[in-house]
C-alpha cells in the first residue's frame, strides 16, 4: 500500500480522490505520505464513513479529509484532482474498464489514478463462480486487466498484485472477528446468525474462491498527457 502511495508522487499541495472509499484505509494512507494533501472521500455506507472518520481523527488527519456519503458516480470534486483512487470499488461504474473512462475526467493533468481490481489467478471453478455469485466474464486474467486499462487510455506505472498470505489475513479477519464476537456473546440475539454468516463466507472461500481470484492495485498514468 504505502510503495503504491509514495509511487504516486503527489506534489505538496496535492488534491486526493478516493471513491468507495469503504473505511478510508487508502486515503488515509494517502494523507499520511503527503503530509500537506488534501481529500475528498466518497461512500455509500454510513458505518464505514463512521469508522474513516474516526480512523482520521485519531491520526489526527481529520482536518485535511473531506467524508461524503453518496454515489461515487454522481459525486464532482471541487476540482479535478492529482490522485484518483477506486479500490475494491469499481463495480459501481460497471466494471473496470467503464471505471478508469469514468474516473478519466476526475484526474488533474499530469495526475494518477489508483485502480484496484479482481483477477482470475486461474480459470475460475463452479465451486469459486457460485461463492463469488460472479460469471467467467466479471474478471479477466492479469495480463487482460492490464490491456482493459490501456484500452481506456492509461497505462500501469507501478503495481501490487496481494499474495494470498494476504488474503487470508483479510479474510480470516473478518469472518474470525465476527464468530469470536458471536462466541462471546452467546445470549445476543444475533450470535447464531453472526456464526453462520461467517462459516458460510468462510466455506465459500476455502472451498471456492481461495487462490482463484487475485487481487490487483494498479497506479496508472495517462497514455497521451493532456
Ligand atoms: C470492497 S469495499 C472497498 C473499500 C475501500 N476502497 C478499500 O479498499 O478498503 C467497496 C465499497 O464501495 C462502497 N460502495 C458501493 N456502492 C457505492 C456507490 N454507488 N457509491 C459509493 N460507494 C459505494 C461500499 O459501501 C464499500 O465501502
């Protein structure tokens, strides 16, 4: 995360963009290597914003990030930006293609974008398409990641493709955290709905997706600067 961000190369008085910004983790990051940038975040989600903002307050970074809730679709900064960042999130313009066309106008000249994207490691199984509720053609290969971004125009100047030592982390911690929460709170009345949710993610991924889908954050650049 942090070679990404530093690769990025803002200047002082950068403009950072994050849309879907889910908890703030990449934007925060951001602000945290750019010590005199400035952001705007966008989501959806009510409790992720909650958490983004109390993350920037407690490293105290809440004064040089903007939180919206709304459609990263529909939000305009201010002014275009110098790093654009959609990880994770690129389903809400449709898919990664349509979301470097879209984030294209958002990005100042001589700025960056940051796209983070699944990838099939390997031709995906039933078992990894129905725990994923995904079809063969909603993610390509890396190399055909690759060649969608250069078709849009942009062209990847640094990349992290996750290791699957990462993934786990990821998803051992959520379903973990969960059913340690469930376990510990037996009487609730939500406990045996949290355990179930988390063995029935935990069963789709170990026995579905684990090691199919791979994960790719690409710092992108323009092909034909403006
Ligand atoms: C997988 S999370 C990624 C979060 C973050 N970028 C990260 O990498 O940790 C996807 C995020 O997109 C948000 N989201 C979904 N639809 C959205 C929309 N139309 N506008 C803004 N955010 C949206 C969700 O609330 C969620 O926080």
């Amino acid at each position: 995360m942090g070679r990404l961000i530093q690769r990025a190369a803002c200047s002082p008085d950068a403009l950072v963009l994050d849309l879907g910004c889910g908890a703030g983790e990449w934007v925060l990051r951001a602000l945290q290597e750019h010590p005199t940038a400035r952001a705007f975040a966008v989501d959806m989600s009510e409790p992720a914003l909650r958490r983004a903002e109390g993350s920037a307050r407690e490293r105290r970074l809440g004064d040089r990030v903007t939180f919206v809730r709304g459609d990263a679709q529909e939000y305009r900064p201010p002014q275009a930006c110098d790093l654009v960042m959609c990880v994770g999130s690129t389903h809400v313009f449709g898919g990664l293609g349509e979301t470097v066309q879209a984030l294209d106008e958002q990005v100042a000249p001589g700025g960056a974008m940051l796209v983070g994207e699944g990838f099939w490691e390997r031709p995906p199984t039933a078992e990894a398409l129905e725990a994923l509720g995904a079809e063969p053609a909603d993610f390509q290969d890396l190399a055909g990641t690759v060649e969608t971004v250069e078709r849009a125009g942009w062209a990847p100047v640094y990349a992290h493709i996750s290791e699957l030592g990462e993934w786990d982390d990821y998803e051992w911690s959520w379903t973990g955290s969960l059913t340690r929460w469930a376990l510990d709170n037996p009487d609730h009345p939500d406990a045996e709905a949290a355990i179930a949710a988390a063995r029935e993610h935990r069963t789709g991924w170990l026995r579905g997706y684990r090691g199919v889908l791979g994960f790719a954050t690409l710092l992108l650049q323009r092909q034909n600067p403006r």
